[in-house]
C-alpha cells in the first residue's frame, strides 16, 4: 500500500514514542535500535511484508525475525500498532516486568507474533536461513500456490560480528535462498562506542563473496528504503540491505552514540524527543488516526490471507499439506514398531551410531517431515538415509543438507526450520563439538523447539583421535539444560526406543549421544510384541537386570558402561552378592516418574554404584554420599579404545573390588 510520507513519518514516530516510553518506565533497555530502525521497519510493514495480525500462524505468512533482539520494543511496538492481539498496550507499559510477554528480549513462547526467540547476537539471522530453507523445500514439494513467502531480518552490527554469521550466511549464499532479506542497522554504534574501536573489516564485501546480493539506503529516507527493498525482492539471492541509520533517532542530544543504545533516555531527554519528534501526545498514547492507518497496514496481507485459504481448500494437495504442518507424534510409533521387533528377534552387535542409522531408516521413510543433516561428518554420523536425497540450490526438495563444518550454524538452522513449521530437524556432529553449538542447543531448549541432535563419539571409546576429541564432561554439562532429554542409549533397542522418545516430544529438544564402538545387544527378551506403550526408555531408567541373590548392590549405568555394569553383576552373583542392574538412558525423564517408581529402581538399603565414562560431577545425587561414582574427571589420552577402558578404570577387574572393599567397610 502507499501512504504518503507525512503521514508514515507519524506512524514511525509512534514506535519512536513507544519505545522510549516503555524504556523509561522499566528504566531498563535499549531504545536507540527501535528509534533508529523505526523509519526502515515502518516501510517493510506498510509496503513489503506479508502478514495477518488474526492468524500469526498463517502457514505462508512472512517470516520477520528481529535479530537484533536487545531492540525488543521494534517488534512490540509493531505488533502492537499492526492489530496483534498480543502485546496490548498495557503489556508494552509492563515491558521487562514480571508477568508481561513483553520481556526484554522477544520469546517466541509469551507472544504469537515473535517467529523466534533472540538476543544471542547472530542466532535470529542464522535461524532465518533455517526458515527460508523450509519455505524452499515446502515450496518445491507443494508448489507456489501453497508456499510462497519471504523471510525478513532486523539485524544489528553485533549480528554481523558474531562468528555464527559468517557461518549462516555461507550456508544461505550456498543454497541460493533468495526469499531471505536482511535489513542490516548500519548504524556503526555498539556498546563499546563506535564500531571502529573494534572492527574495519569490509561487511558488504564479505556478504558478496559469499554470494548475497548486496544494496544499501539512506535509512531514513522512505522513497530510498522502499527502493532498496523492491531491489532485494527482485534478485534471486539472498539480500543484504545496508540502512544508514542514526541510533536513537529522534533523541536530540543522545542520537549518534553509544549511551542511547542499552539505557533508558532519561526523563529530560525523553521531553526533549517528544519536541524534536512533534509528538506531544501523553506516554504510551498513540492517536487514533495514526493507530488507525497501522490497523490498514495489514489488509493487504489479509486479503493475501483469504486468497491463499481459497487456493488450500482447492487444492488436490490440501490434505498431505495439513499433515505435513501437523505434528509428527502419531507416525512415529508405527514407523518404529516393527524395527524393534525385528531387532528382538536378531540382535545386532553394533555401534548406537550405527543403530541410530537403521532407525532412521523406517522413521525417515514414513515420516516425511524430517529431515537431516551433518556438519561434514555424515559418514560419522550416519544421519543419512535412502529416503534423504540431498536438499540443493538446484533441488530443494531434498531432505539432507549437508551443513559443512558449520556446528553452531546447524543448530541454529534446525531451529530455524523447525520454528517456521512442517520440518522436524535433526543434525548431527561430534559430541565434543556440542561446545561449538551450545548456544543454539540452549535456545532450542527456550524456545521448546523439538530438534534432535545426533552426538556421535561419545567418549573415550573413540580411540586414537585422543583428547581433543574425546567428551568427558559434554553429557554431564549438557544435563544441566532446562527442558532438554539427553539420552545415551545402550543398545540398537534402547537407541531405537530413544529415537522415537525424541519424536514423541515436540516442544522438548533431544541429544542422542551414541558411541563408535560396538555394543553388544542386551534387550531383546520381551521386546518381540513392542509398542511404544512398553517403551522402556520413557521411564527415563528401568531394572534391566535382577538380582537372583539376595540384593545389595544397584548398578545405575548408561550408554556403553551398561554392558560393563552386567559383566559387574555377574560377578558378584557368582560370589553371592545381589545386583541389579539399571539403565537410565534419559536422567530427565527419569527424574519426572513417581518418587515410588525411583526409589523401587534406587533403593536406600543397597549400595548405589554409578558407571558413566565421563565426569562423575552430578551422579551423587542417584547415588547418596555413600555411593560408589565410577567415571572420568579428567582428559582422555590416545589410544585404541579397549586400552583405553582399561587404563581408566572402566573394567570389572578394578570396579568389583572397589565394591567387595565398600560393602565390608
């Protein structure tokens, strides 16, 4: 739609106004984003973007993602003015207090119209490469008619700083997304002070190198910012938009520097604004014309909304779309059944990698949804399937990218894909390289996004590549995130169970950590009629072995040191000590069962003994002070993997006499 600059001059000076207000009213936050980007956002809403306010979950919606998220009032205030029904006015004079969705940074849980949480520098732009690559494929398999739309980012110079940048935007470069547009905030303030304290590299030379288009505008010019964006539109690269702008336009005396950046203006300054901006209304008051030409931004992207509804209902593809927007829950346990079955009836000995590789196998053949990936370790990793062709710029139908050696920039794409809808990523890596991606495994967990991460070398049993890459406090360390399962399988069933435990949980993301070396097959017995209604591993822990004697002992073991625990238990029976024996494959489902459940498993008259090869920090809490934790609290060293197990401890010659020595203290 068109409005004539006065007019739109109002309508940016409204967020102008409304940022500032909610800044000072929380005396906390960063206004100088949203004064300065006001002008540019307020043509991308008026002119450019795609969206309905009364359905924030439009499947072909565009995709706004404010990376530069420490702005949060932009997106408020934009939703606000737009028609949202979320935040309301009096959230906005709540920003950053208890109780209000509108936290001081956006979270995509508290408030429909946020795509994605952001406030980690650089993620929002890597997640929107993961949105645009799912508009892609969707779009190759369910055409124009149905999957059309664009991705747009705000994002700021410390998104462009942020080394995950340079990895989202190879990725995009190399895909050819040329539905993602970034409208980089080039206003050359960081909190620091100028961006030249730190940084005097050429940004828009990078950008094309790596294959974007690159075009830039005066950001407070209406005419040149539309003509930068129409630009962006057109070429069939992903677009960096480079907007010149003035941090905390509209505040006299702070404009241009740092100190408008991350605090509140102060009362005079903010009296200052209202004269400088003609806005002499009172705070948090936009007027009701201004209010009203917002409110006619969004017809545009309403009669987009009914069109597109019309083209749905039509469709001869109506019915695999919805299902493919719909949650993956009710496929998964008939993709998996018969795997298992079929794994009670021939077991395997094999690596969890391995075993996770053939689950796979069903799981990506009926359940079109997923799609995989590696950051180059695919031959590692065994994520790919038959069912996986690769996803490219000349075919984006696939369902496997091959992400490069990117870690952080996976992550953070699967978030992405996942949060745009109609995808169920997972990814995998070296469980060691879970420090590089860290962040974004963390925001998965935020923003209850349920990606799997497939963590393959799981300790030291890697062998010779020798402590730089063998995991010792990864698993442990990785616990320690809210609302995420870390399984650690230890057999071709549990891996198999616990990969349908990841699918079974869409707002909870999944670590499988799974070994290179082979294990041998424990379960089977019992596992001939499976259903996911006897699915083990949803307990969290379960008794794998009993104890025929009479019991004292209770080992409590995943991955790999399960079969070591049973080679233990053995022992001590032929020595007429009762043993059970536990495998806790997910310590946080194991947590959530009934306290009955968990002292039955773990009872208080036996010695509790803990075999991890990793950090033991942590098991005391199954365990009692007056446990036994068999672990690893140091590096690895390089050597073959049995050498290895034996020279740390992890052996039934030097834990069962540990146990002989604590039972007759």
């Amino acid at each position: 739609m068109t409005i004539e600059p006065a007019r739109l001059q109002l309508m940016a000076n409204a967020i102008r106004a409304l940022s500032m207000d909610a800044v000072e009213a929380a005396n906390s936050g960063h206004p100088g984003m949203p004064m300065g980007m006001a002008d540019a956002a307020s043509v991308l809403f008026t002119g450019h973007l795609k969206f309905d306010p009364a359905a924030p979950d439009w499947a072909d919606r565009d995709r706004f993602v404010l990376s530069a998220g420490h702005g949060s009032m932009l997106i408020y205030s934009l939703l606000y003015l737009t028609g949202y029904a979320s935040p309301t006015i009096d959230d906005i004079r709540n920003f950053r207090k208890l109780g209000s969705p509108c936290a001081g940074h956006p979270e995509n849980f508290l408030i429909d119209g946020v795509e994605c949480t952001t406030g980690p520098l650089g993620q929002g732009l890597a997640m929107a490469v993961g949105m645009a690559m799912a508009e892609r494929h969707l779009n190759a398999i369910y055409g124009d008619d149905l999957v059309d739309h664009r991705t747009w980012v705000v994002a700021g110079d410390g998104c462009l700083m942020e080394g995950i940048n340079h990895e989202a935007i190879g990725l995009a470069g190399h895909l050819k997304l040329g539905g993602l547009n970034v409208l980089w905030d080039d206003n050359r303030i960081t909190i620091d002070g100028a961006t030249d304290l730190s940084s005097s590299e050429d940004i828009k030379a990078r950008y094309i190198a790596t294959g974007w288009h690159v075009t830039e505008c005066d950001g407070h010019d209406f005419a040149d910012i539309d003509r930068a964006l129409t630009e962006a539109k057109a070429d069939p690269r992903p677009s960096l938009i480079a907007c010149r702008t003035l941090i905390g336009k509209g505040a006299p005396n702070k404009q241009g520097t740092s100190g408008v950046h991350g605090a509140a203006l102060g009362g005079a300054e903010v009296a200052a604004a209202r004269e400088a901006l003609d806005w002499p209304h009172a705070p948090f008051e936009v007027p009701s014309d201004i209010l009203a030409d917002w409110h006619s931004a969004a017809e545009p992207g309403r009669a987009a909304h009914g069109a597109w509804a019309g083209r749905l209902a039509a469709s001869d593809k109506r019915d695999a779309f919805l299902a493919q927007m719909a949650p993956v829950t009710d496929l998964v346990p008939a993709a998996i059944e018969g795997h298992i079955r079929g794994l009670a009836a021939a077991p395997q000995k094999i690596a969890t990698r391995k075993a996770s590789e053939i689950a796979l196998g069903p799981l990506t053949a009926a359940i079109p949804q997923l799609v995989g990936g590696s950051a180059d370790l695919t031959g590692s990793n065994n994520t790919k399937t038959p069912s996986t062709l690769p996803m490219t710029a000349a075919d984006y139908s696939g369902r496997y990218v091959y992400y490069g050696i990117r870690e952080f920039g996976m992550a953070a794409a699967m978030n992405g894909m996942q949060l745009h809808g109609g995808i169920v990523a997972y990814g995998g890596t070296f469980l060691i390289f879970s420090d590089y991606c860290r962040n974004a495994i963390r925001l998965s967990a935020l923003q209850q996004v349920g990606a799997v991460y497939v963590l393959t070398h799981d300790s030291i049993g890697l062998g010779e590549d020798g402590p730089t890459h063998q995991p010792v406090e990864q698993v442990m360390s990785l616990r320690l995130i809210p609302n995420l399962n870390v399984y650690r399988p230890a057999d071709a069933i549990e891996t198999a169970e616990c990969w349908a435990m990841a699918l079974m949980t869409p707002e909870t993301p999944s670590v499988l950590a799974l070994t290179r070396q082979n294990l041998p097959q424990l379960r089977g017995e019992g596992d001939e009629a499976w259903s996911q209604s006897a699915n083990r591993c949803a307990l969290g822990a379960y008794r794998l072995r009993a104890a025929t004697a009479a019991r004292k002992v209770v080992f409590v073991a995943t991955g790999s040191e399960v079969a070591l625990a049973v080679e233990c238990a053995g022992e001590l029976e032929a020595a007429g000590i009762g043993a059970d024996v536990v495998s806790m494959p997910c310590m946080e489902l194991f947590d959530a069962q009934p306290d009955a459940y968990k002292a039955d498993l773990l009872p208080a008259d036996a010695l509790i003994v803990s075999i991890e090869a990793g950090s033991t920090l942590g098991w005391q809490r199954y365990t009692g002070r007056s446990g036994l934790n068999i672990g690893l609290d140091t590096f690895g060293a390089s050597a073959p993997a049995e050498d290895l197990f034996a020279h740390f401890g992890f052996t039934a010659a030097a834990i069962v006499p540990q146990i002989l020595q604590k039972l007759n203290a």
